[in-house]
C-alpha cells in the first residue's frame, strides 16, 4: 500500500512539475510528513493530530498487517504474532477506553468520534467492532492453531482476506470523516485532508474520478455548491477503497441514495476487478516491488471469491482451465525447444529470470502488462466463452449466462468500464483489458469512432447481446456459430493490430534501445499458437520476427514480411482484413492489399459498426 501512496504523489508531483521523485519539494517517500508540516501552518485546531493519524498511524498499521500475513507466509523470517501486536498496538493505543471517545488518541478513538453520527454506535462503533473481530479471527483461527508454520496455503490466503477487509473498515473512518466536513459546514482544509487520504487508493481503479476528485475535494478552494455532487463522486469509488454503502452508513439519518453500483451483473462482478490487480502489479513492478508484484499476481487483492481472491496465477495456469484451449503456449516450431507456458513466462518477467535475465526494467514491465492484457485475457475470455458454449441447451442455463456475462466483464474490465464514463487521459497507462488496448492501438490504424473509442467495440457489446439471446432461447447452433466466425476472430483484433504495430516500431531498434521489445513477443505468444493450426509457415516467421532472442536482430525480416504473414494467416483465424485497417505512413500498411484474395469472397463474416 505504501509503495501505492508513493506512486500517486510522484505523478501528482510531476503533474505539479516538480522534480520526478519529489512531491511538494520533498521526496515522495516523505508525503504524509510533507501533509502534515503543510498543515501545521494553518494552525487549525485539530487538523494537523488528525494528518498524522490519517496517514502517518493508518499506513504504519497497514504496514504491520501487511508484515503478518507475510511472516506467516514465510513464518521462519517473522514472527506473526508481533507484527499483529503492533498493528493492534498503532491502531488502538495507550489510554483507550472500550467504546469511549474521549479517551484514546489513535484511529480507534476517531472511529469512535465519528460513528454516532453514522448510527454506528453500539456501545463500540461497528467498524472497531469488525476490526477487532478479524484481528481476533486471524490470531484465533490461523495463527494459534499453528497453521502459518504448516506453510499451508490457503491460511495466507484467509489471513490476507482478512488484512483486506481490516484495511477495508479503516477506510471508512476516512470517508465518513470526509462525509462530516463536506456536509456538515464544508470546511474545505479537513476536506483536503481527507480526501488526500484516499486518492492514491482511488487512482489505481478509477483514474478519471481520481482527476475529477483532485480538482474538486483537493484543487477547489471556494464554497461546495453541489454537496450532492461530491457524494455522488465519492460514493462512485466506494469500491476501490474495499468498502460499501452499508459500511459507510446514513450520515445523520439521511438518505443519501447510496446504491453499490456496478455495469456488470453480480456474479461477473469481481472477474471484471481482476484488471485492478493487473495495473497494481504495473506499478509494483515499476517501484521496483517485485516480491509483492508476484505476490499480487499469485494471490489476487481485488477480486473478492469468498474468503480468498480470484487471481491472475490461476487463468494463468492450466490448472483452473476446464477447456483444451493451448493457454498461452508459444511453441518454438524447430521442435528442439519448447517455449515457457504463460504462468512461467509471467513470473519470470517479474522476477528477472531465464529470458529475463538480462532484460531491462521497463522490458520486463511491458513483457507483464501485453502478457496480461493480450495472452491470459484473451484465452481467460475465450474459457469463458467456451463454457458458456457447453453449457448452452442444458438445464444449467444460467450458469452459462453466467459464464457468458463473466467473458465480457474480462474484456472489458472495471477500470475500462470507468473509462467509457469518466474520460482520462492516461489511458493506455492505466488500461488493462483488451478493450483499453484496443482503444490504445485503433488510432494506429483508422479504427476509431468519431469518438475515440475502437470501433471493434461496439462489435463486442452487439455479440454479447446476440450471444445472451442465444442462451436465453437455447438457440446453441446460432451461440456456436457466433463465437466462431465474430467473437473470437474479432477478440484477436487489437492484439494482432499490437503485433504490427511492435513489428514496425521495434525493427530498426537493437535490443539496449527499445523498452517494448518484449511487448511484441507478448501479444505474438496470443496468435502464433493459433496461426499454427492453418499457416505453420507464417506461425513460424511471426515467432522468428516478434520474439527475443539475444544477440540476435528484432524483427529481422523486416516489418513487411510480418505483415504479409499477418495477411495471409488472417483467413486461417476468420478475420475479415478490413477489421484490422491500414496502418498509417506505410505502402504496405494495408493487409487487404497483401491478401490474394478477400476472406469475404470465402465466408460469412461480421460487418464492421460504425458510429
């Protein structure tokens, strides 16, 4: 979390133009000390006890909680136990009464301040209710039955779940405090305050709020004249921060019309949250976090399954595959070697070893990100997609709804549904799913509405209403038949136009000069699997052109052979070329004019919307 807060005050600190590192002429790792020296000047009562405890306290429980769960994770390094004390420690202090506030000074008192005005009060305010609780659980159910040192796996997983919602609870000690200085006299310092307190979470998952929020609760200092407006937007992140409407409760008894909203139906939901774990890993990697980077990638912290998290690790390996789907092989056609599979691929990008070895930092950024954005979301999807397909015509008729809804929501993504409301513009930073790429690379080839959006898009929200309809009325002959020849011919669109793209951009650039090396072979390791099945020529030098090999030059042929290769193999995969564009600058950037013939005069195939 820490490293998360570092990374939000660098960029708001280079958005502000300050030196890259610093944040208010301070370095980033300083920010809350920096916070609270700011309002020492103000000299208003109570706000600067309350910076310290909102940053300075809150992070260092935090950081204890997060310290337990990975001793027990590793119980030979640490001691579980006292990293729970201290979190508990920090969190609750000396002096505390059980359900007082006035006595106490640290977060437990201010939750305690704070909750009669949600209707929180029981005696103790529910949310010191729920901390303690879990804490109890964890020292309870895990650490004193001795199942840390059994180095079993899903005692992390559980212990981990709780640290999540603990943190979850400690949260909403900040957003109800915000609540009480935005409507109850607006004073705009506490405000600052507070909402500083939880932007940095909210960039990660909802960066177009984040800049509205900046503007609004940070940058405005006049009166608040929509306070409704600000709880709207506040309320719209409640889900970054881990919490709901019913945890933050009515302030005052009003009804605010707090609704916990989502575009996707509820079981789709935490598949469509997998895409925050996915920028989280990003910038872990780009901190240099590597260790929690895997971790991340392993274990999962935003997709909620129960008592664990869905996570990248298992739609990335074949374990959790229930199809013959080849998940991400990218098979080296000599037949003397055999390329790693994607979870091996993955982990070694993270942790710098085998290919990576040698790789730069921002090399094996970008191996991770087109590696999760391209290979696990496209064949994640298409599981999904195959499922539903299965299950079409049986008595399991919504689970294969279920299924279905679950393949859009991996597509599509909660911080791409947040995007097609709130614009940014980091997208291609941010984004992580197949529609922000496709969104990222549409450009590139004249695939764009008029605005902005990839026009590939509005061909997916078409299919997955066809393809509900199909479910709904068991017409499976018609599912099968658009999976085949629309759903994922069109999937593979913005991954094929990225191989392009990485083929003409890297060509003239040896491997010490380009930081995307790696994401061309990524998003190749998509389709060469696939163009194998018809085209094993062109398999063969798409893998020779797009993958790394050291000492050896990128993209070797040249960018003109991969596109004719591209070309050819598009009627093997059922893409119609006009859905891919003409890529600009080039006298072969066109694959309709690479292919002998068009795919159309063969088959059926979908026509591109426009819009």
């Amino acid at each position: 979390m820490y490293t998360f807060y570092k990374h939000a005050y660098l960029h708001i600190g280079l958005k502000e133009g300050e030196i890259a590192g610093e944040f208010d002429s301070n370095h980033i790792e300083q920010y809350a000390d920096t916070l609270v020296k700011d309002l020492l000047e103000i000299d208003k009562e109570n706000i600067a006890q309350e910076a310290i405890l909102v940053n300075t306290i809150w992070m260092t429980v935090v950081f204890y909680l997060n310290g337990a769960a990975k001793s027990c994770r590793y119980p030979d390094v640490a001691e579980p136990y006292l990293y729970l004390d201290l979190a508990a420690g920090f969190y609750i202090g000396l002096g505390q009464d059980k359900g007082d506030d006035e006595s106490g000074n640290m977060l437990y008192n201010l939750a305690e301040g704070i909750s009669k005005d949600f209707n929180q009060d029981n005696g103790v305010s529910v949310v010191n209710e729920k901390i303690l609780e879990l804490l109890n659980d964890i020292k309870d159910n895990i650490i004193d039955k001795g199942l840390c040192s059994t180095h079993e796996e899903n005692s992390y997983k559980k212990f981990r779940w709780n640290v999540g919602s603990i943190i979850g609870y400690m949260n909403v000690i900040l957003v109800q405090r915000l609540i009480r200085h935005l409507l109850d006299g607006s004073d705009r310092d506490f405000m600052k305050m507070y909402a500083l307190a939880i932007l940095p979470q909210i960039r990660l998952c909802n960066p177009g709020a984040f800049d509205l929020m900046m503007n609004e609760f940070v940058g405005n200092t006049g009166d608040v004249d929509d306070p409704i407006g600000y709880m709207e937007l506040l309320q719209s992140v409640y889900s970054c921060l881990g919490i709901t409407c019913e945890m933050v409760g009515k302030f005052r008894g009003r009804d605010d019309g707090c609704v916990d909203r989502s575009g996707f139906p509820d079981d789709a939901v935490s598949y469509a949250l997998m895409d925050r774990d996915m920028l989280e890993i990003e910038v872990l990697m780009e901190m240099e976090a590597y260790d929690a980077a895997l971790d991340h990638y392993k274990y999962g912290r935003n997709s909620p399954d129960n008592w664990k998290f869905n996570t990248l690790w298992e739609l990335a390996t074949y374990d959790s595959v229930d199809t013959n789907l080849p998940l991400g092989q990218f098979i080296n056609y000599n037949t003397e070697n055999e390329k790693p599979v994607m979870n091996e691929y993955i982990t070694s990008a993270i942790e710098g070893k085998s290919t990576f070895e040698y790789a730069t930092k921002n090399q094996r950024e970008w191996a991770v990100k087109r590696s999760l954005q391209g290979t696990l979301s496209y064949y994640a999807v298409m599981e999904k997609v195959t499922n539903a397909l299965d299950l079409c015509g049986t008595t399991k008729k919504d689970q294969a709804v279920q299924e279905w809804d679950k393949a859009l929501a991996l597509a599509v993504g909660s911080i791409g549904e947040a995007m097609m409301i709130i614009d940014t513009a980091y997208e291609g930073y941010f984004g992580q799913t197949l529609l922000t790429l496709a969104n990222e690379v549409c450009g590139l080839f004249g695939k764009c509405t008029a605005s902005g959006e990839a026009s590939i898009i509005d061909m997916w929200i078409d299919q997955n209403f066809r393809g509900l309809s199909f479910i709904e009325d068991d017409e499976c002959l018609k599912l099968t038949q658009l999976v085949d020849t629309e759903v994922n011919p069109t999937l593979l669109v913005p991954i094929i136009q990225g191989i392009l793209h990485y083929a003409v951009m890297n060509e003239s650039l040896d491997e010490a000069q380009s930081d995307t090396l790696f994401a061309g072979e990524a998003l190749a390791r998509t389709v060469v699997p696939l163009i194998n099945k018809e085209n094993p020529e062109e398999a063969f030098l798409i893998q020779e052109n797009m993958e790394f090999a050291q000492g050896t030059k990128y993209v070797k042929d040249g960018s003109e052979n991969v596109f004719k290769a591209v070309a050819t193999s598009l009627h093997g995969l059922s893409i119609d070329c006009s859905l891919i564009g003409k890529y600009a600058g080039l006298k072969y950037g066109n694959l309709c004019e690479e292919q002998k013939s068009s795919i159309g005069n063969d088959s059926a195939q979908p026509q591109e919307k426009t819009s």
